[in-house]
C-alpha cells in the first residue's frame, strides 16, 4: 500500500524532473538507476532511501527539503499548502495544485526559454487580462 509521503515525494520529483525538461532516463543515469525505478518513486510505488533522495535532490539541483514542501502529518497535506482547493476570484473553485499538470509545466518552461522582452510583455498582457475578467 502506498504511504502518502512516498507519493508526495515521488509528485514533487516529477514535477522538479519536468521544470527542468529531464526525462526519467536522464535523471536515472544521473543517479545510477535505471528508468523503470524512477518511475516507481514517482508513483510511490517504491519509497526513495535517504542516500537515493540526496543523488536525486542533487541530479535536479534543489535540496532534499524540496520533496518534503507542503506534506502535514494526516492525509498529505497541510491547510494552505499545495493541493487544496481554494476560491478564485470569480467566485468559482479551482485546485493550487496546479503543478500537478502537464500543460502548466510546459507552459512554465516554455515561458522562460523565451527572451526576455517577450517573456515580459507576455506577462503584462497575461496580468491585463486577468484584471479584466475579474
């Protein structure tokens, strides 16, 4: 059965894995594993040793702590962290965990390989547009 720390842990090394465009292959080379247990931490089907989580926090460049962000002691979660669900500003629902998607971390990551210029105009428009719809 899965412990909640083990699958929490396993999301936030996805979700670090994929901010930073590594595949389960290269973050498995860069710690000596194969692929396959890369993908059995992030599911939380195998729980990270110590030593194993220090290879992973240093192959993606954060410290051990950054696995451990938003877990509580009951249930996975503390109030006000990650994984929640909080009111907008419309009035409606929409989940703060929205790391949690592929599409969001793509569009991080193509939002910061563009130029600066770019990047900033597209985040004035961005701030615009929200301040119109609410």
């Amino acid at each position: 059965m899965k412990h909640h720390v083990d699958v929490h842990v396993g999301q936030r090394v996805r979700r670090r894995r994929w901010m930073l465009g590594m595949t389960q292959q290269q973050l498995g080379d860069a710690v000596g594993i194969k692929f396959q247990q890369i993908q059995k931490y992030e599911t939380g089907m195998n729980r990270v040793s110590a030593s194993r989580l220090y290879d992973i926090a240093t192959a993606l460049d954060v410290p051990v702590s950054f696995f451990f962000e938003g877990v509580g002691v009951e249930g996975g979660v503390e109030i006000g962290t990650e994984g929640e669900i909080a009111a907008n500003s419309n009035g409606g629902t929409a989940p703060t965990d929205i790391f949690s998607e592929k599409e969001t971390l793509e569009l991080i990551r193509c939002y910061y390989q563009m130029p600066e210029e770019p990047r900033r105009r597209l985040f004035e428009l961005t701030r615009s547009l929200s301040r119109a719809a609410a």
